[in-house]
C-alpha cells in the first residue's frame, strides 16, 4: 500500500513540475521582445504575456505541495532531488517578484531601462529553473 502512496504522490509532484514550467511560445517569448524593444515594447509585452503567467493561485498550491514534509520523506523521491524540490519552490517565488516588477516598471514608472534589467533577469531565471524542471522530472520519471 505505501508504494502506491508513494508513486502517486511522485506523479502528483511531476504534475506540479509542469504546471511551474515556462513555454517557450509564451511568456517567455514576450521577455525576448522586451529584450529585443530594449524595454520599450513593454505595453504589447505586457498585453501578450497575461494570459500565459502561471496561474498564480495554481503555482502557490503547486509550490506548497512540493514543499510538504510527506514530499520531503517520500522514500521513493531521493534525498538529491527532494532538496532540489525545495529550491526550485524558493526560485519560483523570486520570479513571480520580478515578473510583477517588470509591470510596475512598465506600466506604472513607464522606465524602458528598468524593464530592460528586469526582462533579461526574468529571461535568464526561467531559462535556469526550466532546465531544473526537466532534469528533475526526468530524475523522477526514471
């Protein structure tokens, strides 16, 4: 029976894996425009990106989940990869910060240069925490 238990909630982390993922198409492709406008074309930025981010309701509850003590003590997750869990969720948090900064640096201080900084250390941090998906759902899947 504890295997079963085990092994659901290893796909139960596997599916929060996918729901923090970042699409290339989405909203990262709008950091790549910021980049590319140096900043300026943050309206349409903006504007193409919102229906993409994350359900922020969805990445919380995703992020608790992989957080839980249950995760932490799952016998069939390894030690290596559960402490890899923990970061990932720290990570994940520090993006969404700088996702709403890129906004009120656009759309509120209308400050070109600012979004520019931002968009290039949001681009840079999920391109990281992508690769950390996938090498942490291919550890999982096995």
């Amino acid at each position: 029976g504890l295997r079963l238990i085990e092994n659901a909630e290893r796909k139960e982390v596997i599916r929060c894996l996918r729901s923090m993922y970042f699409y290339s198409d989405r909203v990262l492709s709008s950091l790549r425009y910021l980049i590319e406008t140096k900043g300026a074309g943050y309206q349409k930025a903006i504007n193409d990106a919102v229906p993409f981010l994350p359900d922020v309701e969805e990445a919380r509850k995703a992020i608790e989940y992989i957080s839980t003590p249950s995760v932490q003590s799952n016998l069939s997750i390894s030690l290596e990869d559960v402490a890899k869990l923990r970061d990932l969720s720290d990570f994940k948090t520090g993006i969404r910060g700088t996702l709403n900064a890129i906004f009120f640096a656009g759309a509120l201080k209308d400050d070109p240069d600012l979004v520019l900084k931002l968009a290039k250390t949001a681009y840079e941090d999920i391109l990281y925490l992508n690769k950390q998906i996938e090498e942490l759902e291919r550890s999982l899947i096995g």
